[in-house]
C-alpha cells in the first residue's frame, strides 16, 4: 500500500468516527400526574464527545404543526463514556407536551423556540431550516383524529393506541426497531444506558403457553 492510500484510508476512518451514527435512542414524555422524568436520550456519540453547535428540538407535529415548542441548546454539553447523552427534565426545566412532536438534533440552529416553520400548517416548512444540518431525529405520532404532520425526518414512532407514546426505545442502542414503554412503569427507562428490552413476566409466558394449547386442541 502507498503511503498516500494509506493516509486517505486513516483519514476516512477518522471522517467516519467523528461522524459517529448519533440517534435518538429513548425517549419519556409523560407519566402518570405531573411530569418529573421527561428526557430524550442520545447514543452513538463518542466517548467524551462534546456537543457544542448542537440543539435539541421539539416540533410540533400536530397542535400548530411546525411550531419549534423547545430549543434546548447543546454547548457545552458532551456524550458520556459510554456513548449517550441525556437531556433531562431536571437539567433542561422541559416538560413535553404528551402530544405528536419530532425530537430533532441539529447542527448550526439559526432559529428559536417559539419559531413557526409552517405557518400555513401544510406540512412544508415556509422557507430554509434555520439549521445547517439534521443530525438525528425522531417523529411521534398518536392515533386520535387530528391528522399528524409528518415533516420528513425519516423515523415514526406511534401510535400507542390513541394516544402518543410515553416512552419509546430502539430495541438495540441506534438499532432500527421501535419498542413502545408504559406509561406508568419506569422500570424500562434507561436514560444514559443501554436500552433492555424487558423480559416478558411469568403471567404473560403462562399466557401465551395457554394459547399454544388451546390453539393445538382446535
Ligand atoms: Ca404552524
Ligand atoms: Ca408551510
Ligand atoms: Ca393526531
Ligand atoms: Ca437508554
């Protein structure tokens, strides 16, 4: 190998590390009373990674779709060893609404919370993204009557019955499967963890071992 392929191979390495597949790996949005444990869940960051020039959207998708509800801005901010970074209620002070919005991190954010980009709520922003560039997102949507916005962001999670899902978790850390979480059983939120898909109970087994049976007799 030349020196000088070997230095475009070292130097496409580097391109893809620094440009880690970052997702939105979790998410609660609400609970049972009053919302104390929102957050939203970032992984595949590296280890230390700093997140300065990044900012963390909510956009609504349904109530005033294209209405930046909350900006949260990144700087300062780093992923942990392990790859994640968490934006809690307890740090950011964000309560999300319980309603279809899209968790968007972007890089170069021109704009602000509050902003309407899709005044005529037709599903298209009225002009350029106030941001450089998406680097991870997430739309959630609910099954009620209100048509959903979808503004392209590529991943839907939802509906969980009527309702927009509480929480939501990839199977795997940035995998490519959806799981939908209890509304009122935290004990599958792993925020700044890997994501555990829980273990089904001793009841649902039985359960489903009685189908088994009931379906052989048939
Ligand atoms: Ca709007
Ligand atoms: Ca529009
Ligand atoms: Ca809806
Ligand atoms: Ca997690």
């Amino acid at each position: 190998m030349t020196r000088r392929l070997i230095a475009t191979l070292v130097i496409a390495m580097l391109a893809s590390l620094t440009h880690a597949q970052i997702c939105v790996n979790e998410f609660r949005i609400s609970e049972p009373g009053t919302d104390t444990m929102n957050f939203v869940e970032l992984a595949g960051g590296m280890a230390g990674g700093a997140l300065d020039g990044h900012t963390l959207l909510s956009i609504s998708t349904e109530f005033n779709p294209g209405e930046i509800t909350f900006a949260i801005p990144l700087d300062g901010e780093s992923f942990n060893a392990d790859g994640f970074y968490v934006s809690d209620q307890t740090t950011s002070g964000v309560d999300y609404f319980g309603s279809p919005q899209a968790f968007v991190l972007v890089a170069g954010f021109t704009g602000m919370g509050g902003d309407d980009l899709d005044m005529d709520d037709d599903g298209v922003f009225d002009a350029a993204a106030p941001w450089s560039s998406v680097v991870a997102a997430v739309s959630l949507v609910d099954g009620d009557d209100n048509a959903d916005v979808d503004y392209g962001f590529g991943v839907i999670v939802g509906p969980d019955g009527d309702f927009t899902p509480a929480h939501g978790f990839l199977t795997e850390d940035c995998g490519s499967t959806w799981e939908i979480g209890d509304f009122g059983d935290f004990s599958g939120d792993t925020p700044g963890a890997t994501n555990v898909v829980p273990e089904p109970s001793a009841f649902a087994l039985l359960l489903v071992g009685l189908v088994g049976i009931i379906r052989r007799r048939r």
